[in-house]
C-alpha cells in the first residue's frame, strides 16, 4: 500500500468499541433491545403475581419488581439485566467496575424518572459523551460492552 492510500474503517464499530474514557461503551440501539426484553420479563412475571390475590394492582406491582429486578441484577457479579446479559452489555462504575447495591438502587429509580418525564431520560444516551441517559448520569455510570472475563 502506498502512502497516499488511506485505510478504511468502520466508524460506527470504533464508536463502539470505545470512546475516549478508554471503556467499550454500549451502543444505544442495544441498550434499547435489552430494555424491551426485561420489559417483557417483568410484564409476564407481573400478570402472573397478580393472579394471586392480596398482592395488589399490577402498577404497583410492576414498580417494585422494577426496582428489585434492576437493583439486584445490575449489582451482582452478572453485572447486567437479563436483557443486557442476553446481549453481550453491563453496567459499571466509571472505572468500568461492578457497582454496589445502593448506586444500583439509585439507577433503577433515576429509571423511574426517566419514564416519568415521558422517556426524556432515556434520550440523553444520544447526546451525551458516554451515551450516558439520565439514571447513568444520575448513578455515574455506564452500560458497557461485557468484558472478556464475564464472557469466559
């Protein structure tokens, strides 16, 4: 090749496989997929509970499993929802590491928020540096691509 021959390359692969945190950040479209699959877990398993009785309105059902689910998940050595784990995506601190309950906690409701305000929350991943929506910001953290060790 010569040196007036450029190389090619993929700019959307660059994006995401890192940005200039030097982390792999998630892309947004897969953030997007894994959001609807835990939505359709939750909503399955929330028609379930609420065939038994005592357990209140599915709303509220559906709000506190949310909060537990995400928490929970988000937290654990999986790092990631069902939905994240399924597409290759977690969740860490802003050095990329597995964040505690409490920051966990704080994401799921700044989650909360974000569907409160008619989904804006979610739109900051297309805007921000990190593509990081407004719980990530709220938390501090991002959705990353799964690291090697989680895969192996």
């Amino acid at each position: 090749m010569s040196d007036n021959e450029q190389v090619q390359t993929n700019p959307k692969a660059e994006e995401e496989a890192a940005d200039d945190s030097g982390l792999p950040v998630a892309g947004v479209g897969r953030r997007f997929l894994a959001l609807m699959i835990d939505a359709l877990i939750l909503s399955i398993t929330a028609k379930i509970i609420h065939l038994i009785p005592l357990l209140g309105s599915i709303p509220l059902i559906m709000f506190v499993m949310f909060i537990a689910y995400s928490a929970w998940f988000e937290s654990s050595r999986y790092r990631g929802t069902l939905g994240k784990i399924a597409l290759g995506i977690e969740v860490g601190d802003a050095n990329g590491e597995r964040i505690s309950l409490k920051t966990a906690l704080l994401r799921a409701v700044g989650k909360v928020i974000s569907y409160l305000i008619m989904g804006i929350g979610f739109l900051f991943a297309f805007f921000t540096e990190h593509k990081q929506a407004l719980h990530d910001l709220i938390a501090k953290t991002l959705v990353l691509e799964m690291s090697r060790e989680a895969v192996d």
